[in-house]
C-alpha cells in the first residue's frame, strides 16, 4: 500500500496538465480577451476579478479560506487519531483532490463510477466507494484498473446478498485477479437511506462475502447523518451499534482475509456529525488488526453560508476552531424598476438554491469599485437568469453596481461552474479550479 506522500504525488502529475487547457467560450465569466490563453498563462497574469475583464456573473473561491479549511480539518482528523477521504462529490475537482492529499488525507471517497473514474484519470491512488457497486460495465473497468495498478486500493460498500451476488457475477465475467475490497454497510435505520437494516442482515451479507472469491470483508461503514430525528444521543448510539458489529465480525474471525497487519475498516462522517464519530471511534477497542478510524466528510474544503454553517460540528465544539466560507458569487444589478425592487443576472444556473437562497453580503459600487454592506438588500427568489432582490427604503442599490453573494449548499455550488477563479482577499485570481461532473 502506497504512503499518504506518495498517494498525493500520484495525484499532483497529471492535475498539472490542467493548466495547459485553452480558455475559451466553454467556461462561463473569464475574460473574453483570455481566450487561447492557457488556463496557465491566464492564472499567471494574476489579473483583478474586478478590473481584470471578468464578465457577471462570476463565482469566486476564497484562496484564504480553502487553505484556512484544509489546514483545519487535518489538524482535526491529526488530533483524534482519524484517517480522512473527504467526499470529492462536493467538488469534483482533481486540484482540491490534490490539495486534501497534501493535507493528509487517506484517499478520496465517491459516491458513483463516473467519480471513480474522475478520480483515477488524475492519479487518486485510494478511492472509497461509498455505495454498492452492482454496475457490471462499472465493474469490469474497476477490475482492469486493480488488476493493472498493484498500488491501487478500492473499497466500496455492499449491504445485499443480491448485491454480493451481482459483483461477484460481473467481476468473475470480467476476470478479474485482485479481489474487491468491501465493507457491510449499516443502516442508521427503518426509514433511512442505504444499508442492511439489522445486525442479522449485516452477518447475512458477511456470509455472501466470505463465499464470493473475488470479494474481500475489508470492515463496516455507515452514514450517521441518515438517522432519523438525528440528535447527539441518537447519532452516537448508532455510532456504537457499527463499532460493536465490527468487534462481533472480528471476534468471529470474519477479517481473517486480511493480510498480517492490515487494517480493519470502520467509517462514517459527513459534514454534520463528525465530532459524534470521534468520540465513538475514540472508543473502539483493540481489534486482532490495526484499525483505520476513517471519517468522509467532504463540504467543508469550500464551507457555505447557509446549511453547513448552521449544521457545522465547530458550532458544538468551537475550540476546535472555525471553518470559513470560501464562495462569493458576483452578480450585478440590470434592472431597479421600483425604490422596492431590483434584478441581478445571476439565477438558477448560477447558484445554489436547493437548501436555501443566496445571501446578499457586500455591494461594490459600479461608479467608484468602493464596497460596503449589502444593508437592507435581500433575496426573495431565482429565476433561470435573474435574482429578485427586495430593497428596504433607503437601500443604496443602482443599476451596474455588483453584489456579493454567500451560498448555501457546496455540491449544488460547485457543479454549475467548470472553471472557477481561486481569488486571494485583494481580488488577484492566482489559480482556476477546474470541475468534472
């Protein structure tokens, strides 16, 4: 198995290449006069997202807080003794894959084959599935890719026999030669999303495991932000219940397929109850292997304004320190028919609003580039194109003049944009962060 250093070098090669990419109609806001630049020589020019000849709307990527959040959640995973595949669903961006693996990360989860594939064309060398596999085409590429690349290391969820079944049937078609790791999923419970409902169906899935010889019981996962009503006492009683499964699999001799010295896999965490799975992994006693404590939360490399800043564990824990949102949409003011009422262009295709809408924060003046509150200035609704903005009497608000705009819900930011400026506090674009949904 490759080390976190060389697993992040594997990634590094090829995300390089990005920056030979031509800018050109393709991705949304950069300058028209950038186009046959490389994204390279654009980056290199550090222009000014303000006078720099970038067209609205445009989305921004805080370089400050990136790097503030990449530091913060690997000191945090450090300090409690966690391994960490953040979710790269959030991003989908090889550049900020990279960036996690140099700030310690084990690996990088997926949630389907396509991100799996994402993944390894920019050389991810650890890739937690966080699902069943049952595609036998998905199945029989993740067969060649183990089978060409003895330092790859795959581990996916199966929480059916019908599921064991089904991957064991397609990789036997397949050929393959290097079993497929896996680990029984738990559901958080009746009601829930995936996973087997109870331990006797976990065991029963164990059973279809051990008789699938091209699978391998690598450990148990779960997602705790599945459980309903979730609360600190309940999140972390189901916590308990996937630690004991994984006590009564290795008291039963059920990781015997592991090598000497590897480890047993147990892994929940997402964005909102990473603090429960610390305490509870905290407890996990000693198994006859090492044990890879692994948390897979994944929004918190950009923050938001919104859901996450609400749900956010540091909330509950503040010592710990503070994530800080990295996203702010620019967006500019083409119409104020009413001393009421005002339209930007940013809308549905633009910014996040399956969770909440889009926060008006500061206001640049189109007359003199000052920047000032976004007092009295809020937003009431998207359509496809245009924001609706609702003015208190009195709101300083004009035609051209842009308005920041805080985000809620990373995922649903990040995949409307293919190119996204990386901007440092001053407004000069360093780098563009390319995404692959």
């Amino acid at each position: 198995m490759t080390s976190i250093e060389e697993t992040s070098m594997a990634a590094e090669r090829p995300v390089a290449g990005l920056a030979d990419e031509r800018v050109d109609h393709r991705f949304k806001a950069l300058p028209p006069d950038a186009a046959g630049l490389t994204v390279g020589d654009l980056a290199a020019e550090r222009r000014n997202l303000f006078t720099g000849g970038f067209t609205t709307p445009v989305l921004a990527l805080s370089a400050e807080s990136v790097e503030h959040n990449l530091v913060l959640l690997e000191t945090y995973a450090r300090r409690h003794g966690l391994a960490f595949a953040p979710h790269g669903k959030t991003s989908m961006a090889p550049q900020l894959f990279a960036r996690q693996l140099e700030h310690g990360a084990w690996g990088i989860t997926a949630a389907v084959p396509h991100q799996a594939r994402v993944y390894r064309e920019f050389g991810v060398q650890r890739i937690f599935l966080a699902n069943e596999l049952v595609d036998a085409v998905a199945l029989a590429w993740l067969a060649g890719e183990l089978d060409a690349d003895p330092e790859f290391h795959f581990v996916c969820y199966v929480d059916s026999v019908r599921g064991v079944e089904l991957m064991d049937e397609a990789l036997r078609a397949a050929g393959a030669s290097r079993p497929v790791d896996v680990v029984v999923e738990l559901g958080a419970g009746e009601g829930a999303r995936t996973g087997a409902r109870t331990e006797a169906d976990c065991a029963a899935v164990a059973d279809a495991v051990a008789a699938a010889g091209t699978l391998r019981l690598a450990g148990v996962a779960g997602y705790e932000g599945e459980v309903p009503d979730a609360t600190g006492e309940r999140v972390r009683d189901w916590l308990r219940r996937l630690v004991a499964l994984a006590e009564e699999f290795d008291a039963a001799g059920r990781f015997a397929a592991l090598d000497a010295g590897e480890p047993i896999v147990i892994s929940a965490g997402g964005s909102a109850w990473f603090d429960a799975v610390a305490d509870v992994f905290a407890e996990i006693p000693e198994l006859s292997s090492p044990v890879l404590k692994l948390l897979r939360s994944g929004a918190y490399v950009s923050h938001d304004d919104g859901h996450y800043r609400h749900l956010t564990p540091f909330n509950r824990v503040p010592e710990e320190g503070a994530l800080q949102p990295a996203f702010r949409l620019w967006a500019q003011v083409v119409s104020r028919p009413t001393g009421e009422q005002a339209f930007l262009n940013a809308g549905k295709r633009d910014a996040a609003y399956d969770l909440d809408l889009p926060q008006a924060q500061v206001v640049r003046s189109a007359r003199d580039g000052s920047v000032r509150a976004a007092t009295g200035i809020g937003i009431t609704g998207l359509s496809d194109q245009h924001a609706w903005v609702r003015t208190d009497e009195g709101a300083e608000l004009e035609v051209g003049d842009w308005v920041g705009l805080g985000l809620s819900h990373p995922c649903t930011s990040f995949d409307k944009w293919q190119l996204i400026p990386l901007v440092e506090a001053d407004g000069t674009v360093t780098d563009y962060i390319r995404t692959f949904f």
